[in-house]
C-alpha cells in the first residue's frame, strides 16, 4: 500500500514541478504515473551506476553534481514517456531539485502512513 501511495505522491510531484519549472512539461496524470516508474526504474539502473562512478565529482561538488544525474535521469525518461516533456538540461536540473524537495515531503508522509 505504502509503494502504492508513494507511486501516487511521485506523480502529483511530477505534476507540481510542471506548474512550477518552466520547460518541464506533463500532460495530465497518466503521463506522470508513467514517468514516475520510468524515473525510479531508470535511477535504480542507470543512475545508480553513474552515481557510483562519478562519486569524486559528488564530493568536489558537495553532492550538486548528482542533482545533475538525476536531471540527466529525467531528461531520458522524457525521451520515452509520451505526454512528458523536458525543454532541457536547466529545466531538468531544476526540475531535480524541486523533485528532491518535495521527495523529502513524500517520504515524510508515506513513512507516517
């Protein structure tokens, strides 16, 4: 239930970060539930491995450089989710940091849930 929630909580973020990063665009909610996955699967593989090597760039930039992983992340799963679409590297990133912003809200919730 609690994955479920949080699947649910990813998607509405998605949707915010729409409304509030210019150039970061997703039409409607299924297209957000869709990219939701897409991200996780693509953090969870990918990002998980290009965060393990560039590791001396996370620490030289106090961990900056993996809000670019994960923007990097984004930008391929809007390659491939119809109905979202990034404009870019800048809105990527900054649609990133708005995401982690509001993944420490989520976590928050769905742990007291």
């Amino acid at each position: 239930m609690r994955l479920l929630l949080q699947w649910l909580l990813s998607a509405i973020a998605l949707l915010l970060v729409s409304h509030l990063v210019p150039g970061f665009h997703v039409n409607g909610l299924l297209p957000a539930l869709i990219a939701a996955v897409v991200i996780g699967l693509l953090n969870a593989t990918l990002g998980l491995f290009l965060k393990i090597v560039t590791i001396p760039f996370s620490i030289v930039t106090l961990g900056i450089f993996l809000l670019v992983i994960n923007g990097v992340m984004i930008l391929l799963a809007s390659a491939v989710v119809p109905g979202f679409h990034v404009d870019g590297i800048g809105p990527a990133f900054w649609g990133a940091v708005v995401l982690a912003l509001l993944g420490m809200l989520i976590r928050a919730i769905v742990k007291d849930a």
